[in-house]
C-alpha cells in the first residue's frame, strides 16, 4: 500500500537526517491524515491507495501553481523551496 511506503519513506528520511524530505512527507502524511478525518462523516473509498494518490494528485497541483505564482512575482527561493517539496511528492 502506498500509505505504508510513504510511512517507511519517513522512517528513513529520519534515519539519513535529510530534513527538507522528512517535513516534506510529513506534510503529505498529515495531508492524508485530513482526508480520512473528513471522510469519516461520509462514505470512505473501498481503495485505500486511491485516496493517497487523490491527495498527492491535489499536492502536487498545488505546488505547480505556487512556484509559477513565485517565479512571476520575482520570489525565486520560495519557487525552489516549493520545487523540492514537489520533488518528494
């Protein structure tokens, strides 16, 4: 499952002490998290690794459009820190 890669990707991150990537899966964790709190009201998928890609789908859209909203409003730090968060999503 894609939910259990991504917890051992953590793990490691952890182990090698790579910090941009651990807050990076962190995030995406906690992302997931969300989904599954919001979807206890309603009707939760029957496949688990379809919500996972759903959110890392919705992420990665979300980064693409703030490194060009970056890139055009002269801000290229944030445009290379949002490009690496997108690199590990």
């Amino acid at each position: 499952m894609l939910r259990d890669s991504i917890k051992s990707a953590q793990v490691a991150a952890m182990k090698e002490g790579d910090k941009t990537r651990l807050a990076a899966i962190r995030l995406i964790l906690a992302k997931i998290k969300d989904r599954d709190i919001e979807l206890r009201t309603g009707n939760a998928p029957d496949d688990d690794d379809a919500l996972v890609i759903d959110v890392l789908q919705k992420m990665a859209k979300q980064r693409r459009e703030s490194i060009q909203m970056y890139k055009d409003g002269g801000r290229t730090e944030l445009a290379e820190a949002e490009a690496t968060e997108l690199a590990v999503i």
